[in-house]
C-alpha cells in the first residue's frame, strides 16, 4: 500500500498499533488490540483524516531459532507468519491503511538507516565492550535484580545467557530529563495514570546508556550495520517502524505531512520502550515525538493467564468465526476495560451476546423498524427536545471516552442511548398512540444508533443505515432481517 493518498482535510490523525513480533501465529490478545485501534481510527475518520498502520516485527535472534527448529528459513517462516497476520484485516473487519514489515528492505530499512546515522553524527552512538546477561524469549540484556530467587528470567524461567561482546551503544542517559519534561508536560501524553506513573517512577532512578547493535555471530537474521560484524537491534530497528512505514529517509513529503503521530497504541509491557528509549532516539534524530501513547492491559482465559502449556491460547480468529466479527469487536471493548487487564471468557461472550445485542440492540432495532415499517417520515424537522438531550449526553460520554481512552465507556454511553430508546417506546407506546412526531423520534434513535455504534461495530452499522431510505427531506424506513440472531 502507497501512503500518496491526497489528503482531504487540513486536521490529520495518525494512529498505530505495536507492531506484532512474527515468532507465532496472532492470539486473542493481538485482536485486543487491533480491535481498539481500529474503533479509534474509525471515530477519528468522521471528522479527520486518518492514517493508520500495523505491521509486523520480523528480526531477532528468537525468530531465527524457531524457524530453525521448523526447519525453515527465517525469512520463509517470517512470510507465513506476516500472511497469517495480514488475514486479521478481513476476519476482524480492520480498517488500517498500510501494514509494514521489518524486513521490507524497500520501505523499512531506509528509514532504519537513515536515523541510524542521524543518531550517529549526533555521537548517541558508540563502541562499548558489554558483558551482560541475554534473556533470548525477551530479546534484551538482564541485570541481577531483574531475574528471580533461582536466578532465572521471571518471564521466561531460564537462566539468561552470559554474553560478552563489542556493541554499538545509544547514549540514552543524555535525554533522562527531556523525557521527564515531556510527559510532565503533557507533550508526550501517556495514557493510563498508572503506566504515566510507572514511566516517571522508571526515570527518576536513572537511566543508563543501552546496547544498539548485536554481534552477526550472536545475531544473524536482522539489518546489518553497514562495513561491521553488527546487526541493529531491536530499538534502532522495530521501533523505527512508526516513521519508516510513512517515508523517512525516502519520501519526505508524506512524512512531514503525516508525522508526529497522534496515538501509538501499545500493551502496557513495552510502555518503556516506546515512552522512554523511542522518545529519546527521535530526540537524538531531531525529530517530533508522539503526542499520546496509550497503553492497553493483559488478556487472561478464564481467569488464567495464556500459556502454550496450559493449552489455554485463543485464536485471534476462532472467536470471530463462531459468534461473527461485530459480537467480538463488541465484547472485547465492552467487557475489557481498554486502560486495564480484562478477561475473555466464551461464557461471557455468549451472555453479552444474548442480552446485550440479541435482546438489546437487535430487539430495539427490530422493534422500531416493524413500529414505522413503510411510513414516510419527513426529516427536514427536528425530533423531540428529548431525543436531542439524550444524543447529547450520548455525544459528550463518547467523546470523552475516546479521548480518554477509555472505549468501554465510550461504548456503554451507546447502549445506554439504546435503552434509553427502549424506554421512550415503552412510554409513549406507538402501537396504540402513532403520531409524526414518535415516529420521528423514533427514526433519530436508528439513525444515531447507526451512526454512534460504526467505529465500533462497523457491519451492524452499515445494516442499520441499509433500513433507512432517503430521498430528499423524507426517509422511508424498510425492515430487515434480524441482526443476532439467538444461537441455537
């Protein structure tokens, strides 16, 4: 996908998601995220012009070994893997506009190079020898007090391997304070409370100047840097990926037109990488940093966290494929909370499905559109003064939601909106009292329900809006099948 798109409006949105790390198939966590980035794009897009980019994180040392292990190339095994992560764009109904892989020797790795060296020239980068303690499944060097009592890595539960080579080092202990500025400012805003206060808490203890490079030897399968025995590592290489994906260091123009971005969206366990090492390497470069970061918590199964071992690991697309897109999309941003941890569980899918969209949602729809079935109903005039407060509260909770990244709100304040159509319905009881001025009403509740719930549950929109005929000032509402059907 080329990112020469003509840009419709002055106001422009960047959002990205973290890009996905190619060593295994996409889980329900990855649909997590790409869900809630894709609600923010399509709220953003009814009144900006939004790019939004995913992608794939296909080097290091851990890809190498897996592939191996299948007795496949790297770069076979990272293909399938890319494939398999593209598919999430039609399965879950995604609306992302480019999708960059780190081993796009075309689009990526100039923009690699090219901060690489600006990096270079501002003397951010030098020769180190480093022995340290490498954590392969976490891909970074580990101190003593990172490991647990048996001195293993406490995510991984092995032993870290002692390494000790000559590395290309990135100075970032020069820009501690810069980056306090920034977030204490607001002008790099992180999102939750929580994970500003562990990004703050993080820096005030000091930051220490960080490994750049790998040896070829220890490294093999990444971008080399050039005339050396190194591979760039994971900082100067996957993180680079926000700016390589929309130009830098080959079409300036888009990139100048597109960055800094608005959001990087990322799960809150590389809330450092990308709020202290990214910041400090765009500083080094000259460059604009992000304006928000927000991050999303863990997904647990019933409870428990996912594990290969457990064999508790949900498909990206196995929950989708039995419920339909839109019930996903609706419970992962309804039931988990997007500035926190949360819980998938088929139990509860299936109980917001039946109560919330089977006998909310899809009954209100239903029920409307059978009340004013075929009645021409003339929208030049406005509905009630209390459908207009309720859209109000509605538009305020929504947008206060979005903004705070807190989409599960953002989503309660429409379904709050259905119910409260569900009331007016029951008061004013159509079936015995019709009057233009109901009906009316009655089409301003589907017309914003339709509208309100796109970003969300873009199909179930589009469905509701396929009921309501216009022409001209009139609009003549048709019915339609059932939108959830209850499973048998």
């Amino acid at each position: 996908m080329e990112t020469k798109r003509e840009i419709k409006n002055k106001k422009k949105f960047y959002i990205t998601t973290a890009i996905a790390y190619a060593n295994a198939a996409p889980h329900i966590g990855h649909a997590l995220e790409y869900i809630q980035a894709d609600a923010i794009a399509r709220y953003h897009r009814k009144k900006e012009d939004v790019w939004f980019l995913t992608g794939t994180d296909e080097h290091g040392d851990k890809i190498n070994r897996v592939a191996l292990s299948s007795e496949k190339t790297a770069k076979v095994f990272v293909d399938e893997i890319a494939k398999i992560f593209k598919a999430l764009k039609k399965d879950l109904n995604l609306s992302y506009d480019d999708f960059i892989r780190t081993t796009d020797k075309k689009k990526h790795w100039p923009g690699v190079y090219a901060i690489w060296n600006k990096l270079l020239k501002r003397g951010d980068i030098y020769l180190k020898n480093y022995q340290g303690l490498y954590c392969v499944g976490c891909e970074k060097f580990l101190t003593e007090k990172d490991l647990n009592e048996e001195g293993n890595c406490p995510i991984h539960k092995k032993k870290p391997e002692l390494v000790e080579e000559q590395n290309y080092f990135f100075r970032l202990s020069r820009y501690e304070g810069k980056i306090r500025e920034l977030i204490e400012s607001g002008k790099m805003d992180v999102k939750p409370a929580a994970t500003r206060s562990e990004i703050l808490s993080f820096l005030n203890q000091g930051l220490e100047d960080i490994s750049f490079s790998r040896s070829k030897k220890t490294v093999p399968w990444g971008i080399p840097v050039k005339d050396s025995d190194q591979t760039i590592y994971v900082w100067g290489d996957a993180l680079v990926n926000y700016i390589s994906a929309i130009g830098y260091g080959r079409d300036e123009e888009t990139f100048k037109r597109l960055w800094p971005a608005e959001v990087h969206l990322i799960g809150k366990d590389i809330a450092r990488f990308h709020a202290v090492i990214w910041p400090a390497m765009l500083l080094s470069a000259g460059l604009k940093t992000p304006k928000k970061i927000f991050t999303h918590g863990y997904i647990t199964v019933d409870g428990e966290k996912m594990s290969k071992s457990i064999g508790n690991v949900i498909s990206a697309f196995e929950p989708a494929k039995k419920y339909g897109i839109d019930p996903l999309r609706y419970y992962v941003l309804r039931e988990i909370p997007s500035d926190g941890d949360g819980d998938f569980s088929y139990d509860r899918l299936t109980e917001r499905y039946e109560r919330d969209l089977a006998r909310g949602l899809g009954n209100f729809v239903s029920r409307t559109l059978n009340l004013i079935n075929g009645e021409k109903i003339d929208v030049s005039k406005a509905p009630s003064k209390e459908v207009r407060d309720e859209v109000k509260r509605m538009r305020a909770r929504v947008e206060k939601g979005f903004d705070e990244f807190r989409l599960h709100e953002a989503l309660s304040a429409v379904f709050d909106f259905i119910k409260a159509g569900d009331i007016y319905v029951n008061d004013k009881q159509p079936w015995k009292n019709k009057s233009v001025k109901i009906s009316r009403d009655l089409l301003a509740y589907l017309e914003h329900i339709g509208e309100y719930i796109e970003p969300f549950m873009p199909e179930t929109s589009k469905k509701i809006k396929s009921a309501l005929k216009y022409k001209e000032d009139f609009c003549t509402p048709k019915k339609i099948d059932p939108l959830f059907p209850l499973q048998k």
